[in-house]
C-alpha cells in the first residue's frame, strides 16, 4: 500500500512547542500508512540522527520568506516537488502566505494550515508592534482559498490566526495530545529524580519552557522571591534554553536567588523531571494550549497558569487560572507547600480527549479523507 507522505513545516532545534506537536504525532501514528517529512529554519537539529533513522528526511531551508524571497521560493519549489500529499504548515502568526501559494502552485492535494499561539513572542516591543500590525493586516487578507484545510489547538488559536476570514464550522480544533502512560505519576521515579538533583528534601516549583518573552520568567523570579520568605527549603527548577537564558540567569543572580534557582537547560527526559517537582507554574503571557500544562496535570501535580492561557487547558481540578500579580502567585505555591495527595490523572485527561492513541486516529482521519 502506498503511504500518504506528509510534510511538516516548520519544526526548530529544540523540543517544544510545535516541534513537540509533530515529534509526537510521528511517534503514535501508524508507519505503515503514513510517512513525515519535516522543513527546518534551524541551522542544525541536534535530534536529527533520530529523525532520519526512521526513515523521515529533513529539509534545511536557508532563510525565510521575508529574508529573501527569490531564495525561499526556489528552496521550497525544490522541497514541494517531491511527491507529498498533505503539507502541514503550522503557524503561530501571520507574515506572508507563500508557502500556502508554493504549495498551491505545486499541486499539492491537501494544504493544511494549523494555528499554534495566540499572540507575537517578540521581547522588542517595537518589533512586537510592528509584527502584529503586519499580522492583523495579513489575516484579514486570508481566505478558504489559501489552504483546503484549517485546524487550531485551541479556539483562541483559531480567532487569533483565522479571525472572521474562515467560518468557525470549516476549523477543525486538534488537542495537542500526549502519552498518558508516559507522564503519569510515578513515586518511585520521583525518588529517584530528587535524589540524582539534589533536591531531596526540597519543596520544588517547577518550570518546563523555552526561554522567551512569551513564557514570562522574569515574572516566576519576582514571585518566587516571595516564596522562599516563608519557606526556606524552596527551589526553583527551570527547564529549558532560548534567547533570554542569560538574561534570566542575570536576574536571578541579582536578586540573590542563584543558590536557589536550577537551570537544567534543555532536557528530553522532561517526563521524569515532572515526578520531582510538587507544584508546576506557567505564568506566560500568551499560549495557544501548552502542551506542558496536560503533561504536568497528566503526572498529578498542581498547576499555577495565567488567566491569558486558554480555559480549554483546564482538564483536571488541578490547575488555577490567576492574574499576573506576583503577591497572588506567591501566596498560592506557599499554601500549595503545605502539602496535597498526587493522584495518577490518567482517566481524567484521556475523558478531556488529550490521549495520544485516541488523537492519533483523528489525525490519521483528517490525513486521509
């Protein structure tokens, strides 16, 4: 049987967000009927080797549209000649629509567009400014023409990128699932994660994300300082790099809270990390829905998020959704220090519809139809 070949566009050099998404899917969906390719912005992927011994090709492309166009068109032309049958273009905000009309022009038989964010992970805010004008002003400009398909991890994600242009009945709203099993609460591992940190005997507040305007550290720092006031055995464990990591190691630094802030980097054993944290905090300022926030629900912890993440995120009893006001934060993880029973989660979050074996059929479905 001939498999349906799907292109993925973009993934980058870590292993979140989107990246995650696609990462995931390839992972649970049957190999036998469907192969994934990937396009990548990044100069190198550090998982690459992984990626190829599957049998999937990654493709480099050297710029984008907007950097130059000339060289963009003819890399993508060069990639979409290729044979795929559904190209994958997942999207956090609007710039141009030229891999849609590349994709378009080269016959591809189904185009889909995924809408991941709400809002511009731009530190800049002159730059952020000027990008979300150019967004507005595109997204006004798409239509049903562009694409043959349209889904989003959450309905915010779908009024952030779609807006009016697309009618509500034609987006086709796809969690971003994960492994149940995989995440689920664990004393043992737990045990063994504290111990191999160091961290034994410590009240862990735990963070999983890149480093960038969007996921807001500076503001777990501010609250946090709070924190360990009240409770002397606190510790703070960052997950994860990005562009702002010295920036927040700085900050840290300054506030005198380096002996109590970890900076584990970037991690692919984030499952394990989870088990020894004993509350999970996401303050950011805008999310299309964090996969993060289903994982750290899924191992049972207590979950502090921002009232700018999406209710749809809210799948278990064990998050609060509070306003980005530090004294609030800090008073919830002291109370949280006192102590609660983790429960293994794994019913709730399959009944929410964030199974991966039960997602994963869905989005063979949508492939195929």
């Amino acid at each position: 049987m001939k498999k349906i070949k799907v292109l993925q566009v973009p993934i980058r050099n870590s292993r979140g967000g989107i990246t995650h998404y696609a990462m995931n899917n390839w992972e649970h969906i049957d190999k036998n009927r469907f192969q994934f390719d990937y396009v990548t912005f990044s100069k190198k992927l550090d998982f690459e080797t992984e990626i190829t011994s599957q049998g999937c090709k990654v493709h480099y492309v050297s710029c984008y549209a907007e950097e130059n166009e000339k060289q963009f068109i003819k890399e993508m032309n060069a990639i979409l000649c290729q044979g795929y049958d559904v190209v994958h273009i997942h999207t956090s905000y609007w710039k141009s629509f030229l891999i849609e009309q590349l994709a378009i022009k080269n016959n591809i038989f189904k185009i889909i567009v995924h809408a991941h964010s709400t809002m511009i992970d731009e530190h800049d805010d002159k730059k952020r400014q000027e990008a979300l004008r150019l967004h507005e002003k595109r997204k006004k400009e798409f239509n049903t023409s562009m694409a043959t398909h349209f889904c989003a991890c959450s309905r915010l994600a779908a009024d952030w990128l779609f807006g009016p242009q697309i009618p509500r009945e034609q987006i086709k709203i796809l969690p971003n699932a994960i492994d149940v099993n995989k995440f689920q609460y664990d004393i043992r591992i737990r045990e063994i994660y504290r111990k191999k940190l160091g961290i034994e005997n410590s009240f862990v507040v735990g963070h999983v994300g890149r480093m960038v305007y969007q996921k807001n550290h500076e503001f777990l720092l501010n609250a946090f300082s709070e924190v360990i006031k009240q409770v002397e055995n606190a510790v703070l464990l960052l997950v994860g790099d990005g562009v702002l990591e010295e920036n927040i190691r700085t900050q840290a630094y300054k506030m005198g809270l380096d002996s109590k802030v970890i900076f584990l980097g970037k991690r692919n054993d984030t499952e394990n990390l989870y088990q020894a944290m004993d509350v999970f905090c996401l303050p950011s300022r805008f999310e299309g829905l964090p996969i993060v926030l289903i994982e750290a629900q899924t191992a049972g912890l207590k979950c502090i998020t921002s009232v700018s993440v999406t209710n749809e995120a809210k799948v278990t009893n064990n998050i609060e959704l509070l306003p980005l006001e530090a004294k609030i934060w800090s008073n919830k993880i002291i109370d949280l220090s006192h102590g609660y029973i983790r429960r293994n989660m794994n019913h709730e979050i399959a009944r929410s519809g964030y199974n991966i074996n039960v997602q994963i059929k869905e989005l063979e479905r949508y492939y195929e139809d």
